[in-house]
C-alpha cells in the first residue's frame, strides 16, 4: 500500500525561477517594505482580478478584520457565527466589543440571517458574517436588517478569494471585507491578507491605520499598527495570481470526483454549487450521519489519519465553546443548534490543486468501504 501522507491541503507556489527574479529585482532597490513598487502592483491586480474598487493589503489576514473594526469605529456588541476559525471572533474581543453569537444555516454553513433581529439590542453597532468555505451568505437579508436598524456589516471573506455571485464579486458586500492569504488558502502570499472596501478615503484611512498611523513624516492622524506586506511577499503574490485559475479549476474536478463517488453513500452528506455562484473549491467538507453511516465522525476522521488521510474537523469545536466565549449568553448550545450539529458532524476533505487520482481513490475507498 502507498504510505504517502495525503495533506489537507496544500500551498499554491510559484515558479521559483521567476520569483528568483523578482527577488533580483528587489535585492537590487534595497527596497523590501514600506508600500514599494511590488506592493502597488499587487493591490492594483488584485482589485481587477477580484473586481472590487479598493483593496489594501496586510501582513496576515486577522489584521484586516482588526483594523475594519477600528476603521468604522465599532464597538458595544457585534454579531456574528460561531461557525468560523476563532480569528473572527478573536477580532473583536482585541477590540474590546462583545461578540453575540447567532444560529447558522444547514445549507452553507453560514450566519442565518432569521436569526439576526432577535440578537440585536441598544449596544448592537455591527454585524459579522463569514462566508464560509467560501459559500456567499445571504448578503441582500443581511443588508436589509442592517439597513433597517443602522448597522455595520463587515463580511469574514477569508475563504472567499475569487467568489462571485451573478458576475458580481461577493467581497463588494457590506461596508468592507477581509480576505485572508494564508498558505492555506486557494490564493497565498505564504502570509497575508487584504481588506477591501468601496471608496478612496476609506481606503486612505486604513493606508493609514495599517502603517502606525502616519499620513507623512512627521503626522500621526490615528492611533494605528504595523500590518503592511512586504515587497517579497508581494512579488510572490503576482506570481501566485498568474495561475490561481489553474489552480482553483483543479480543484473543482476533484469536488467533481468527490461528489459522483458520495452521492450514493448513506449517511455521508455535503453540498453541491449553488446556482449562479462561481466558486473557487476552498474545502470540501463532508457531515457525518451517525446512525445512517454506522460510524460516528470522529471515528471515520481517525480511521483515515491511520491510513494516512489528514482531513480536518473544521469547524470543531465551535468558537463558542472555547473557554474565552463559552460564557457569553449568547454561547449556549441551545441557542446554536444548527452549528452545534454542523460541527460535530464536519470532516473536511483534502482539497487542493495537486491531488491526484491515486489520492482520491484512496480518499474515497477509506470513506466508502
């Protein structure tokens, strides 16, 4: 038997001979950091690929959701899932807001937007969603409760590099959106981030708010910290964008294979596109029926790390059952049912561009006998 380790996932790299190059080119202007021209160009491309206005870009993608924060100047309590990684919650509790945790949809995995009017109060100043594994939220309901009781809505996009809706990007949402470049991520600068937002001065704002405040030398404008990228950061950034397409296209012929092995499989669920929705095949998680499987989840996820298969229990546990949060009201199990299935149910799939068909049958073979 192949004793191959089969990763989660995998990280985009460029060609190394052409990031050699560029780091040439960057050893040669001594200019490493500080919005130089490799960083210009990477923002500047992103905002027409991802084809929203403004986009500034970040060491990390938990700055982003930070400094939005700062830049709308939220505070009082947040809603939001606790469906997510725990950088979206965490984000707000550096923020000194408190999170209020909202029940999700069985469909997407996202927030339910039924669920929102009932979680608002006086203090109520902004909404948190997640589109998560890259599946959009219900954005037009969130809007609507946002608009109907004058509030924030800043979307958690880390998964959702490249996502449209009807032709139109889902990070053109909201009053801003976060995207996380994480190695593990679709796209990647090994590290890195980027928030996106809809107007110049906005944009200017968080320029500033990113690089300690400055507006010149020797002006301060606003208390800020250090999240900007680096320019070697950013040149392997261009490179990773010449062929992420490639990348994400590969991913969606193994959800392809996936779903034509597991569709016949009793007890093993997971979700088909959603119409008009371009996806770019982050995960592809798999919820676990334990009576129809005659295994429970956490049975299956250790059967396949014993074959060498490293799926992820991803959501698990919920950000809500971490010891910092677990003792909000809002954070009881009864109050989150959905989540609370959706998350003791969950293995995410190895998901990446470089599976190969040897993988998938050994993937799926593990799953299916």
């Amino acid at each position: 038997m192949d004793n191959k380790t089969i990763t989660v996932t995998s990280p985009l790299l460029p060609d190394l001979n052409e990031f050699g190059e560029m780091l040439k080119d960057i050893w040669e202007s001594k200019w490493i950091t500080n919005n130089g021209s490799y960083h210009k160009r990477l923002e500047q491309a992103l905002c027409e690929y991802l084809k929203v206005p403004y986009v500034s870009l970040f060491t990390n993608g938990t700055l982003p959701l930070i400094t939005a924060l700062q830049a709308l100047h939220i505070t009082g309590e947040v809603i939001t899932t606790p469906y997510s990684f725990v950088a979206t919650t965490h984000s707000l509790w550096w923020n000194g807001i408190r999170p209020v945790f909202v029940d999700i949809e069985w469909e997407t995995g996202c927030m339910d937007p039924n669920k929102i009017e009932a979680a608002i109060t006086p203090k109520t100043t902004a909404i948190m969603p997640v589109h998560v594994y890259g599946k959009p939220c219900n954005v037009k309901a969130i809007q609507d409760i946002a608009d109907k009781y004058g509030l924030r809505v800043i979307y958690d996009a880390a998964h959702a590099f490249g996502v449209d809706v009807n032709g139109e990007s889902i990070l053109n949402a909201g009053d801003m959106s976060t995207l996380s470049f994480h190695a593990t991520k679709v796209y990647n600068t090994v590290e890195g981030g980027a928030l996106v937002m809809h107007d110049e001065k906005t944009k200017k704002r968080i320029d500033y708010l990113k690089n300690f405040g400055f507006a010149g030398e020797t002006e301060i404008v606003a208390p800020g910290i250090n999240g900007k990228m680096d320019e070697i950061r950013s040149a392997y950034g261009l490179l990773n964008l010449q062929q992420v397409d490639n990348a994400i296209e590969a991913r969606h012929q193994v959800a392809i294979r996936y779903r034509e092995a597991l569709r016949e499989v009793e007890g093993i669920d997971f979700w088909d596109d959603l119409p008009g929705v371009k996806h770019n095949y982050s995960y592809f998680p798999i919820f676990v029926d334990t009576k129809k499987y005659g295994m429970t989840r956490d049975k299956l996820y250790f059967k396949m790390r014993e074959q060498g298969i490293l799926g992820r229990r991803y959501f698990y546990p919920l950000i809500s059952d971490f010891s910092t949060y677990r003792g909000l009201p809002s954070a009881s199990r009864e109050n989150l049912p959905v989540a609370t299935k959706m998350a003791n149910e969950v293995i995410c799939l190895p998901m990446h561009h470089i599976l190969s068909e040897e993988d998938i049958q050994r993937i799926l073979s593990t799953i299916i006998r």
